[in-house]
C-alpha cells in the first residue's frame, strides 16, 4: 500500500502534504435520528454512526511518481515493475485492461507512449459514474498544491465520455493556460515525472478545499433565463439501481405540495447547477444525482431518503461541509437477497410529508 514506510523505501516515489485534516461539525438529525433509533441499518463507510457529532476530513497531499508507467483512463501506477496497489481502486480488470495472475497483476496492453517532463495526474478509477467524476477526479486538482498547479501546466485526465466530463472540465478552469492531455481506456504511458494529488473526498470524509474549488465552477457555468424550481425532488425512476417501489406514489404526493421531479440524466451540467443553485429544499432517494449538492447555496433544505440495507453518509458530509440543513428519512428494503444495489425498497410517504411540512413551517 502506499504508505510513509512504503515511500521511504523508494527513490522513485515520495509524498508531500499540501494541507490538513479539519474537523467538520455533523448536525442533528430532527426526524431521522427517530428511525435510526429503532431500525438496524448497514452504514457505509462501515462503523460511521447516525449521531456522530463531526468527521474528520481526509488530509491532502500529492504523490510524486519517478520514472513511472501510468496504464488506463484509471492511472493504474507501475514503479520498477511494481503496481502500486492503491490505484487499483475503484478499477475493473476489463474496463482497465489488466489481469489479476497467481503471481500479481499484469497490465495488458503496447508500448507505452513517451511523455517528457513533468505531469500532474488526475487519473482515477470510476469515473464513468458522476459522483466519482466530480468528487474523486476534479476534485483531486482542489488538493493540489498551488506550486504543482502553477508551476506543471500539463495535466493528465480520464477521456470524456458523457457531456457533463466535457463541461465541468470547461467550468473548472483546469484548461486556462494549461495543456490537458486525455487518456484513453486502454492506454499506456511513461513519463520521468508525475505529480498525483490523492484524493481529498477519501473514504466520504471530504476536505474543505472542494468548497471554493465548486463553488468557482457553479459561478463559470453559463446561465440561462429560467424560471428554476424552489421545491425539487430527484426522480430516479429512470434508474436501475435501488428500485424505490412506491416512487410514483411518492412523486404524486409531493408534486400536490409544489414539488417539481427532475430527472437529471435529461439535462446538461449548466441545467443540473442551475437546478440545485435555485433550489430551497430538495427530497431525494440516494444516488449519484445528489453529487449536485456541492452547487447548493448554504441554508438549502436537503432530505434525503436512505435504504436501511445501504446507509452511505457521503452526502450528509457533503451536506455539512457546505452548510446545508440536512435530514433524512430511512426506508425499508423488501428482501435482503442479492446485490446490495439491485434490492428494490420502499419509504414512508407519510414520514416524507411530515418531514417536507416541519421544514416548510
């Protein structure tokens, strides 16, 4: 793994920290701390406790790789012949093309291409999805040290594949005055010296540095004259995991209380910030979609509703660190058979709308 003992073992990687780990206030939990009172739940990161009262962010800091093979969109590391372990996250041995042997991993794939000088890397497994994309790729360049970002001006990123990894990479600024080199899937590339800031979202315990980095990137965003809804809920009905049973019923019940359901796989990255800047109270179920709230405005009213089987607080972090009021409602699987994401459930209408009116009042 890539430790401090692991790197003092090594001329060809080192480590400096660029930052440090801050404690970050959790609020209370007003209609949900009821339901985590009664009902046993899987949490996600495994431990985290519904009445924590703060977490403790990640640190940030950069590896510096010597003499280094990066192979894939992922920037799966190879030092001497060794695979740095830690960049396997997140990876899939298909998508990234490698294999797992008896004897250690094997990077499939040609000569490497030849890079000169020196990179930063923001490389990073899963980043097809939208919260990995923004959180554990950009968000990466928030943790980097003002001399690596001012003084390497050639950054390595994932390939775009979908419209919202064109334009918020547009709207980071990551582009101005600097040379972006994409990554395909399957590539492989050598270079003398690589500068990769490690993730500062790290085991959902975000560092405060991604505020400013965020919010700069919902101010570049183009507006549009629009009416945006002050009531939102993020429909997932067009989703395949987690099936919520009772989501029409919900969405009915909601939009008789001036709700408006989005489905944010319809609508541009401008549209998607656009939403969730305006927007004074969102109900959502978990899922990607909610990654949005680093462009809320602090005091936005955020609901979320969870599945007992899979409580993952990212959001609820996200949420404190950007001065959100924060609650939430937890539901109730219907089986515990199976993967994890593909297990349908259901909530409580009736506790949804009681929370909504307590927040409205």
């Amino acid at each position: 793994m890539l430790d401090a003992a692991t790197r003092a073992e090594r001329d060809d990687l080192a480590g400096r920290v660029t930052g440090q780990a801050v404690s970050i206030a959790l609020p209370e939990l007003p209609i949900g701390r009821h339901m985590f009172a009664q009902m046993p739940v899987r949490t996600e990161p495994e431990g985290a406790a519904w009445d924590a009262a703060a977490y403790d962010s990640t640190t940030p800091w950069e590896c510096i790789y010597r003499d280094v093979i990066l192979h894939s969109d992922a920037g799966i590391a190879c030092l001497g012949g060794d695979v740095v372990a830690d960049t396997l996250q997140q990876t899939d041995p298909v998508q990234n093309s490698y294999e797992e042997r008896p004897d250690g991993w094997h990077i499939v794939g040609g000569d490497p291409v030849v890079l000169d000088g020196a990179w930063v890397s923001l490389l990073v497994g899963g980043h097809r999805n939208y919260y990995h994309w923004m959180l554990e790729c950009l968000a990466r360049a928030a943790g980097a040290s003002a001399e690596t970002l001012d003084g390497v001006r050639r950054i390595l990123v994932p390939m775009p594949r979908s419209e919202f990894h064109l334009a918020s990479i547009a709207y980071s600024g990551l582009a101005a005055g600097r040379s972006l080199r994409y990554v395909a899937p399957s590539e492989t590339l050598r270079a003398s010296e690589v500068i990769a800031p490690w993730s500062v979202t790290g085991y959902h315990r975000p560092h405060p540095c991604i505020v400013p980095f965020f919010q700069r990137m919902r101010d570049a965003a183009p507006r549009r004259d629009e009416t945006w809804p002050k009531l939102l809920y993020i429909d997932r009905r067009g989703g395949d995991q987690r099936p919520l049973v009772n989501e029409d019923e919900l969405v009915a019940a909601l939009v008789a209380r001036g709700f408006v359901p989005v489905r944010l796989e319809t609508h541009p990255l401008a549209d998607q910030i656009a939403l969730f800047a305006n927007a004074e109270m969102i109900v959502a179920p978990h899922g990607a979609g909610l990654t949005n709230l680093i462009f809320a405005r602090p005091g936005t009213k955020v609901l979320e509703l969870l599945m007992d089987g899979w409580v993952n607080w990212c959001f609820r972090h996200i949420a404190a660190l950007f001065e959100l009021r924060y609650d939430c409602i937890l539901g109730r699987q219907r089986d515990d058979s199976g993967w994890v994401h593909a297990r349908p459930w259901s909530v409580s209408i009736f506790h949804v709308l009681a929370a909504v009116e307590r927040e409205a009042g």
